[in-house]
C-alpha cells in the first residue's frame, strides 16, 4: 500500500495538484474520523492543504514529516 501511496504522491506533485486543497472546505469531517486527534480549528481553517495537514499530522500524533506525508496521500489517495 505504501508503495501504491508514494507513486500516487509523485504523481500529484509531478501533475501540481493537491486535491487535499481542492476539496479541503468538504473534508473537515472526514479528516476529523481518520485522525481522531485533530480539532475542528485545525480542519475549519479556509486554505488548508496537504502540506498544512501533515504538519498537524506530525504535532498531533509525534510521527516524522515522511509518516505524516505518506498518510496525507493514502487520504488523497482515497479522495
């Protein structure tokens, strides 16, 4: 899953999307059931992104910035 996560990152960064931000005003609640640990002030900011999202990611839960980019894009992924 992992692998199929990273390449659909490179893809992303490669095509400039972040779909995270695209769609961030509609994904408060489904962020909020993934990632337990995040707050609605975190998910109710207007310009959120997956670089934004990470970075909560890393804060909330202490995993590393390469943790937190992978799960980032699994969610993406999923979108």
């Amino acid at each position: 899953m992992q692998l199929k996560s990273l390449r659909a990152a490179l893809t992303n960064q490669v095509m400039g999307r972040d779909r995270v931000r695209e769609q961030w005003s509609d994904l408060g609640g489904k962020m909020r059931r993934r990632w337990r640990k995040l707050k609605w002030q975190d998910v109710l900011l207007p310009d959120g992104d997956g670089e934004y999202l990470a970075g909560l990611l890393e804060e909330r839960y202490g995993i590393d910035r390469r943790e937190a980019l992978l799960q980032v894009f699994e969610f993406e992924s999923d979108l």
